[in-house]
C-alpha cells in the first residue's frame, strides 16, 4: 500500500485548480454570448477567474521555490 505525501496531493489541488478555473472562464464566456444584459457581469467574473488563476499559479510557484531552497 502506497501512501500519499504532501507533493502529491499539492499536484491533485494544482490540476483541480486548472481544470476548476478553466471551466469557470468558459462557463463566463458561453453566458457572456447570451445575456445582454448580464454583459458587464459575465465580463467582471470572467476577469476574476483569470485573476484568480495567475495568483493560485503564483502561490503554486513560490511553494516550489521554497521546497526547492529547503531541501
């Protein structure tokens, strides 16, 4: 029996977080297309989502360099 450690489980968040932002922005850019009116709204989500995306991919990165450091 194979047990899990921390790296593993940091690269399960990681594709989670990709594949979680991915469908997000998609999801804002299908709604985008059909409300009018919700226009600014689905702008504004999307726009976070990739906020979002570049932050948790930095977090991810510094977390790497200081393992990296650390080891």
């Amino acid at each position: 029996m194979e047990y899990l450690n921390v790296d593993d489980i940091s690269k399960a968040i990681i594709g989670l977080i990709r594949a979680g932002a991915v469908f997000r922005f998609v999801y804002c850019m299908v709604r985008l297309q059909g409300a009018e009116e919700e226009q600014a709204q689905y702008r504004k989500r999307a726009k976070n989502t990739v906020l979002f995306y570049v932050i948790a991919e930095s977090i991810w990165q510094i977390r790497d360099i200081v393992m990296y450091y650390y080891k």
